[in-house]
C-alpha cells in the first residue's frame, strides 16, 4: 500500500517568503506527526495532531510555525516571514494511534537563501 | 526528560566485520527504543523496537540489539557488515512523540 508521502520534495524560498508543505499520511492512520531534520542532527520533534486537534505542539520553535490538519487526514505546516535558519529537511510520519509505530515520509527539504 | 545520546557520529568498518552503534537513554519512565535507519536522500525506516518483555531484540537486515536498564543503553550490533548497510542510523526513544540522537554514520570498506 502507499506509505507517507510529501510535497514538494525541495522548496527553495527568499528569506521572509511564506511556504506550504504538505503531507499525506498513510490512510487510516490518526496520529500525524511533524519533525525537523538540520545538517548532521538527528529530527527533532515540532507538533503531534490526534484526528484533526493538535495534541502537542511544544516542539514548534516560535509563533511563525503553525501546522493544520482539518479533516483528521492531509496537513499543511504553515512557515511564515522564513530566515535562513529554517531551512532542514521537514519530516511528517504517521502511525495507527500514538502507541504504534511511526512511518515516515521521505521529507521536504527546504532551503531559504 | 527523555533523551538519548549515541557515541561516536561516524563508524567504519571492513566488509564482514562486525558494526557496534551505541546509544545511552535517559528516561523517568520504562523506555520504548527504536533503531531507525536512513539511506540517503530516503525517509527513515524502522530496524528495530524494544517495548517490553525480551531485552534481546531482532531486526531487519540482520541486525539485532540488547535493552540493558543496569547500563541505560539499547546498543545496536550486527555480525557482519554488507556494502549494503552504509547508512546514517539513529536510536529514538517513544514516549508517543520521539526523541532522537544525532545519528551515526556508517560507511562499509572493501
């Protein structure tokens, strides 16, 4: 069956541009979860949607970051006013419920000149 | 707070020798681990999960790691290194949301 998919594969954006990545998740699954993956670090938790609320967003750096997911299924995380610094691989996985195993996406790489 | 720590970012190794990765947790409750790997330009895939019950866990490819509370590690070993296993692999810990370490690169000698 299909796993995680994402889109677009590579962004490249001017700084203080606004951009969209998408993830669909493998159908059936509840949990959606994002992560940031930077040059030779390990992914780092951004935000955890149960169905359609957002469970935990703790991991989401500042208030330019928002993620949605409004019917329960595809997410958009939302990057405004972008620096430099945002740019990373963006990771989406998504698993049965929280308790299972998360599968994940190839990624987005995004790079902001 | 949960976290991991695998020692050492990159590991060589000759074609049939045997690979060692190590990763320490520090967690407040009973871990969940997991060995992911990540071939490049490719998303992550599990190897292998330790929950609960047997600390002697099997994946895939061969590979195989031990969960041992005494020593806080879950460290990941296979026998005989393939070509094929040139990778970055990264030890997570679940408490629903995971926690990853740096990551430790893998290149395979001839």
């Amino acid at each position: 069956g299909a796993g995680v998919s994402q889109t677009p594969s590579n962004k490249v954006t001017e700084k203080g541009k606004y951009v969209e990545l998408r993830c669909d998740p493998i159908s059936g699954h509840t949990a959606l979860y994002w992560y940031r993956q930077s040059l030779g670090q390990g992914p780092e938790f951004l935000i955890y949607f149960q169905g359609t609320g957002a469970a935990d967003d703790s991991g989401l750096p500042n208030d330019r970051f928002f993620a949605v997911r409004p019917e329960g299924s595809v997410s958009t995380l939302k990057i405004q006013r972008t620096e430099r610094g945002d740019s990373a691989v963006y990771l989406c996985a998504s698993s049965l419920d929280a308790a299972n195993e998360q599968f994940f996406g190839p990624g987005t790489r995004l790079t902001v000149l | 707070a949960q976290s991991v720590t695998q020692l050492g970012s990159h590991v060589s190794v000759s074609e049939g020798a045997l690979v060692l990765l190590r990763c320490n947790y520090s967690s407040s409750v009973p871990p969940y681990l997991f060995w992911y790997v990540q071939y490049p330009n490719q998303g992550l895939q599990l190897l292998l999960k330790y929950t609960t019950g047997a600390t002697l866990v099997k994946g895939i490819n061969g590979f195989e790691a031990e969960f041992k509370k005494s020593e806080t590690s879950f460290h990941l070993t296979k026998p005989s290194a393939h070509m094929s296993d040139a990778a970055e692999y990264f030890c997570a810990l679940n408490d629903y949301k995971l926690s990853f370490g740096a990551g430790t690169t893998v290149t395979v000698r001839a």
